[in-house]
C-alpha cells in the first residue's frame, strides 16, 4: 500500500472512530435541571436536584430513555430573571439539553421559557405557579404543580369561611409569584366581601420589619396573608409575635421548607403558621417506594422533591410513547394522555397545566414539622 493510501486509510479510520465517540457522546438524553442551586433560595433547588437525580437513577436502571442514558445537567439561576435567561442560553447554547425541568421561581421561569420555546425544547416547572407562565401560548410549557389563582382561592375561602375573619392584612415581597399570589387571593376574598385593611409590598433580602409591624399592629388586622418565600416571611411572623402581634400568619408554597423554621428563629415562632400547598405527596400510595427509598438514605422528600420526580416521570413517559426526544411530539402525546408519577396519575390541558389541582391548608406545629389540616 502506498504512503497516500496508507494515510487516506488511516485518515478514513479516525474519522470514523471520531464519529463513533460523538455518536455515543450525543447518545446521553440531556435534562437541565434549572432553579436556585445557591444563593438564599438554594434549600429549594436542592429539592429540584434531588427529586431528579434519584428519578434519573431509577429511570436508567430501568433502561433510560429509549435505551439511552439520562444526563442531568444543574442549572442555576439563583432565583434572578436575568441569570435564568442565561442558564437558559446555556442549557441550549452550551450543554444541547433535550428537556427542561424547572425553573423554580416564576419570575425566572417566564422569561426562560421564551428560551426553549424558540429552541424547541419542552420544560416542566415543578414549582412555578404564576397563572402568567402558562398563559403566553407556549406549546412546550408545561407544570405540574397549580397555579396561584388556584391556591389563592384556597387560602381566601379558608380565612373567610373557616376563620371567619374580617380585618385582613396583604402582604407580598413585590416579585413575580409572590405579588402574584397575594393578588389572587385578594381577589377572591374581595369576591367573598372581605376588603383588605392593609396591602403593603416588602423587598426580597429586607430583615427589619419592624415599621411593617407597626402598620399591622394599626390595622387591627386579625389575619396576615402573606405572598412570598420563606427568607422574609420567617423574619416577618417572628417579629410580628416579638412585638405581640397574635394575627394568623398565612402563606403558599413558598415557606414549604424547613428553612422556614430556621429563619424565623425556631418553633415557637412558627406555631400555628398556615400555608397552601399540594396534598401531601409523601402520603400518595403511588410514591410509598420512592418516598421510602429518598429516607433510607437519610433524605426527607419534602417540599417540591416528589414533584420533580414526577415531572421526570411525565418527561419519561411522553419520549418513551414517542420514541423521541422531539419536544413538539412529546408535548402533543402529553396533552392527549394521562401519566402515572408519583404524586398521583396526572393529565394536562392545551396551556400546559394540570387538569386538577389539587391545594389543601396545612399547619405548623409547636414540635417545627408542618402537617396537612
């Protein structure tokens, strides 16, 4: 054999050994999992990270996806609309991601999702519940957590109906999804006659509210609805009880951690806090196994753990029925059938959300554990 031929031969079987090695480095499915991995909220990103990776474990001891291997990609965002779009850029950009499972905040989550809308690539929210995120005709958005429309109407009939209240002060911490949630709850407790005696907006990272307390203090407000996430509604009631405030302190999801209870300085503080959240999903017989599997190792799924769980499984399930990663095929098959997780079986309507919420009051104990009223 010539010199010529020995290296065009030669030249012809690293090419295609190059090849070979691309083709299995692209064989992985790639799955960004996008949230508030550090930063204050990273007690939440860690709920998305471990929901995923334990359904990722599972999932490709079971064979992956299609037969290829899941790879999780973590993204993250901090909770910053800014740096959502980034990681969003890279998760199309930099890391080929095939699907997406966050954001958590939905202040993050809505301008993201124009990322992978463009990109064609289909995310599933675990926990972002602005009404907004579904509602921009994304054909590959999805969440399978409720809306705050959903749960503000929850938290309203509770405060009218079952407390029974009049004086209600609002509060929010001027974000997304926490102006978003008091809004909706406001609305529906006007609907039910009750007008707000206060509506007062706080900023993320404040710790003296001591002036706000006073105004509630004023207000004789005998219930405090809180909309926001668990770094300034702990500060908040302990203050409130510090100064002798007893009004009933009421938030949402976003105090569903045991962060809660740290920043608000301990149980006592705590005691009696009302929140909205799903019906408990460690108590769903279709998780029992999953659930027992998070404890031995030493992990409590709490929070939104499960629910990214689940929205692997609904990931899973659409790519598996389709046999493809096409993010418009997976999002058709969703729409059109019903998927069994974790939390429950689970369908979704044309927007992305869930054909059934299912939000329920919860209560925080003298003992710092929270248990489904």
């Amino acid at each position: 054999m010539s010199k010529t031929l020995l290296k065009q031969s030669l030249l012809s079987v690293a090419v295609a050994g190059a090849m070979g090695m691309a083709s299995v480095a692209q064989a992985d499915v790639v799955i960004g999992v996008a949230g508030p991995h550090t930063g204050a909220y990273a007690a939440f990103g860690e709920q998305l990270w471990k929901g995923a990776e334990q359904a990722a474990k599972d999932i490709n001891a079971k064979g992956g996806i299609n037969g290829e291997p899941i790879k999780l990609v973590k993204a993250d965002d901090a909770c910053e609309p800014k740096q959502a779009v980034s990681v969003a850029n890279r998760l199309v950009d930099s890391d080929g991601a095939d699907f997406v499972i966050g954001h958590f905040c939905s202040s993050s989550s809505i301008p993201a999702s124009k990322i992978y809308d463009e990109a064609g690539i289909l995310m599933i929210t675990p926990a972002s519940t602005n009404p907004k995120l579904t509602e921009q005709d994304f054909d590959q958005v999805f969440r399978i957590c409720g809306r705050d429309d959903q749960q503000g109407t929850v938290a309203a009939e509770h405060i009218v109906n079952e407390l029974g209240a009049t004086k209600v002060a609002v509060l929010h911490d001027k974000d997304t999804y926490g102006q978003g949630l008091a809004d909706a709850m406001k609305a529906h407790m006007n609907k039910l006659g009750v007008k707000e005696v206060l509506y007062e907006g706080l900023t993320r990272g404040e710790k003296d509210f001591n002036a706000l307390v006073t105004k509630i203090r004023s207000s004789k407000a005998e219930v405090v609805y809180f909309g926001g996430l668990h770094s300034e509604a702990g500060p908040l009631v302990r203050q409130m009880r510090e100064q002798g405030v007893e009004a009933e302190f009421i938030s949402g999801d976003g105090i569903v951690s045991e962060d809660f209870l740290k920043a608000a300085g301990g149980a006592t503080f705590v005691n009696g806090v009302l929140m909205t959240f799903g019906a408990d999903p460690r108590q769903i017989p279709d998780g029992k196994d999953v659930v027992n599997t998070f404890q031995k190792t030493g992990y409590e799924p709490e929070g939104y753990t499960l629910y990214s769980y689940a929205a692997m499984q609904a990931i899973v399930a659409g790519a598996t029925a389709v046999e493809s990663t096409d993010g418009a095929m997976v999002a058709a098959w969703l729409k059109d059938n019903t998927v069994s997780t974790v939390l429950g079986k689970k369908s979704f309507d044309d927007k992305g959300d869930l054909e059934v919420s299912d939000y329920v009051m919860y209560q925080w104990g003298n003992d710092g554990s929270y248990g489904q009223l």
